[in-house]
C-alpha cells in the first residue's frame, strides 16, 4: 500500500458538411498535445460517461477539483469517481475487471498490482494499444524510469504514474538545533544517523524527562512496515528476491536491516512499538521526534497546512533516507492509471489518463493539489509553491536512489501475498516475539512455498 493524504482552457468546434461531423482539432496552449474530438469523446448532444475506480483517500480530490479542470478540455467527457478504501480496492479491481460487463474504465492502481491486474489479460498496453489516440508530444521518455516502472509488466505498458510517492526523511530542523548537531544532508550514512540518535532523545521542555525522540515510523504490524526494513536492506546493497523471485533476503544482510529497523524504536517514543501511519505522523507533527520515515506525499500536512501541524516549512527538511554502503534509501510508492480492454470508452478513459499524466497536467496538479510530479521536465522547473521546492529536490533524488537499487515491493502476481508474509514475520521480530533471523528464515520458506 501506498499511503497518501491529501485545465487549461481551449475551444472545441464541430463543423456539419454535407451531414458528416468534421474534427476540430483541439489545440492546448503552448504547443502542447493536441487531440481530436470525434464521437468517441463525446459531443455536446452526445456526452460520453467515463467511470474510474481509486483510493478513497485522493478520490474526492479528484472529483471536486482534477475533473473540472479536465473538463476545460474535454467538456463532453463525463467523469465518475468511486472512492473505495484502501483494503478493499484490489479485490473490488479485480473483481470487475474479470466479470462479463465491468462497471469501470479506468483502475487506480498502487504499486504491486499491476502485474497481478495485467495476468487477468483485463488491461490495455497503453503504448500499443493506445498509440494511435496518443499524442505526439506525450513523451514517454520524460519519465523517470522508477515511477513509470510501476505500471510496466512482461514488456508491457499498462499503467501510467498518475500519484507519484517515496518513501523520504523526514527532519525537525529545531529539534537538531536543540540537540547541538548538524541538521542532515543526502549524504547522511546509516552509522552517523544512529552515532547521533541517543543526542535527540531529549528533554526539550526541562521537565525532568525526555519529551522529544530521535524517530518515529512504521514499527506495529502493517503492509507497509516492511518497507523500513526493506529501504535499509536496499542501502546496504541487499534485495528482496533474485532475478528467479526466490528469497534473496534470508541472509547477513538481511538480518542486518532488519535488526537496524529494530534498534529504531531505543530511540522511539514510549509506546512506539505500536505505531504506524497515523501516530508516526502525529508525533513528528506535534514536534516529538526529529526524524521520521514516512511517504512524502504527507508533506504538505506536516509542513504547510497550520490546520493539521504545528510546525513550518521553515522547521522541516526531507530528503531520501540514509546512505548505506551501495547509496541512499528511498522506496517507491506509485499510484498508477490503467484502461480496461472491455471498456466501450477507452479512448475518452486514454483521453483523461493522458491529459493527467502529460508534462501540462502534472504541473496543474502539482501546483493546484501539491500532488507528486513523475516527469524529468515537471522536477525541474520552479514551482509555484515556494514549499514544493525541497521536495522536487528530494524526488528526484529518491528517483534515482530507487531506480538504482530496485527500491520497490515485489513486482509479480502474488505480490500481496508477499508483501503480507513480510509484514507477518518482520512484525514479530519488531514487537520481539522471535529474533531477526528466524523472522527472515520464517518469511523466506513462507514465501518459496507460496510461489511454487
């Protein structure tokens, strides 16, 4: 799972010769793709109904301020959005894409499911099957390899980066300051990070007692907690499975990380043991940790937004995560637009998916929503929030980190099982109830049986 919390105008004219409709060519201002509109975008006597399936948590956003702006260039496309939560929307993805008259379009899809989606044979090869409805200018290779990976499969294209995330540091630049050390930089190694931890667990309120910690994230059991592990593991030039999708973990290295995520939680607030999403996110926005490990779409509601923090861009840095002995940690969390191939609208389904991924529809989104760029071209621009700076900075970064050391949770159609079986087993070792290595060894037979 990957967690997140939080048009451009032209005209379109449809020309009546000798009872034929003639294409009006629909031009976006400057120079940026064009589209036809014809039948199969709707008219205004005959609209077209597009359907999307997606997390509940941005689905709202999207309905109440992405579709009118989507509208400005294609008035006759008519857009529903059904949020589902989180746990459900797979099963529910799945479910519709395999029965005889799928109700949706377009699915949402996190980051390990592609592959599990695209198995149905449900879902069309965006750059095959779609190539003659997409623009000229919709550069494919503007993409960072890393975010547009995740709806790749088997040579395929089947999905396209709509919510780009990563897993960052997240730095209390005044608890540092507090504690008489440096704030962190990208190059910040894992052996520094915890040499400094025991100095930022302090009393900052001279009560006696610690009331600020060194670090908070995912620690109780859940799909994502063993991301932490596997983002230390990744550093330090360890991998998940091989290039057979056998366990690759249940090893030195792999115990290793996992004892390092372990070994967090000296330097966690009391009680830490069983924190994850909500009350990691809470202690660093209240000001009780330094660090935190968390996906950066949260920054926006940790550094700016004064309703749901008590801290200011000014006190908070992110960067990718520290440095181990193969290079930074990071891990990539994206959320993903796909077409299903029973869909009678695929055209006006490609239609939204590309005006929304393309180089104008990501910087819309990033500045309107301050949701997460993709493309090479939308990073490095300046944006019109002063507070998107750092993180397109650290985007990148985490981009290139992830790409380098395969930073993401398994690519294959049992990838949710898998992930499951990680989070069973390195929460147990977390919470103490077995060692490390016996979490690993549990996961890695647990794992190789599944995938026979």
């Amino acid at each position: 799972m990957t967690r997140d919390e939080d048009g451009m105008g032209s005209t379109r004219r449809a020309l009546a010769i000798g009872g034929a409709t003639v294409l009006a060519a629909l031009a976006v201002t400057g120079g940026a793709w064009a589209q036809e509109a014809d039948a199969a975008l709707g008219t205004a006597a005959a609209p077209v109904n597009v359907r999307m399936i997606a997390n509940e948590a941005f689905a709202k956003q999207w309905q109440t301020n992405m579709v009118p702006e989507f509208n400005k260039r294609f008035p006759h496309i008519k857009v529903t959005i059904d949020g589902v939560p989180y746990a459900e929307l797979l099963a529910k993805s799945l479910l519709d894409v395999t029965g005889p008259s799928p109700t949706y379009d377009i699915i949402i899809a996190d980051d390990p499911w592609i592959p599990q989606l695209a198995q149905t044979g449900a879902l069309l090869d965006l750059k095959k099957d779609a190539a003659a409805w997409t623009a000229k200018d919709y550069d494919w290779s503007d993409f960072n390899t890393a975010p547009l990976a995740a709806g790749e499969w088997r040579g395929a294209q089947y999905g396209v980066p709509l919510r780009s995330n990563l897993l960052l540091m997240f730095v209390n630049k005044t608890l540092y300051k507090k504690a008489g050390l440096p704030e962190p930089t990208p190059k910040l190694t894992w052996d520094e990070y915890f040499a400094q931890a025991p100095k930022l667990v302090q009393d900052t309120n001279n009560g006696g007692k610690p009331s600020a910690w060194a670090i908070d994230t995912y620690f109780a059991r859940d799909a994502l907690t063993p991301t932490i592990w596997q983002t230390i593991l990744n550093s330090n030039g360890g991998a998940l499975l091989d290039q057979n999708n056998k366990p690759a973990f249940n090893n030195e290295k792999g115990v290793k990380a996992l004892q390092m995520h372990i070994d967090l939680l000296k330097y966690a607030p009391p009680g830490a043991i069983s924190h994850g999403f909500n009350e990691s996110l809470q202690a660093f926005r209240q000001g009780q940790v330094a660090t935190m490990f968390m996906w950066g779409s949260v920054f926006r509601g940790t550094a700016v937004d004064a309703a749901t923090t008590t801290l200011t861009p000014e006190q908070v840095g992110i960067q990718v995560m520290p440095v181990g002995s193969s290079g930074p940690g990071a891990h990539r969390g994206i959320w993903s637009g796909a077409v299903t191939n029973k869909s009678k609208q695929q055209r006006a389904a490609w239609a939204l998916l590309q005006w929304l991924s393309s180089k104008e529809g990501e910087v819309w989104q990033a500045n309107a929503l301050g949701v997460f760029p993709a493309r090479k071209s939308t990073l490095a621009t300046k944006p019109e929030s002063a507070w998107l700076t750092p993180v397109y900075v650290a985007l990148q970064q985490g981009y290139d980190a992830a790409q380098a050391g395969e930073m993401w949770r398994p690519r294959m159609p049992k990838s949710d099982a898998v992930q499951q079986v990680l989070a069973d087993e390195t929460a147990r070792a977390v919470s103490g109830q077995i060692p490390a290595d016996q979490a690993l060894k549990n996961a890695a037979t647990r794992i190789e049986r599944l995938l026979r």
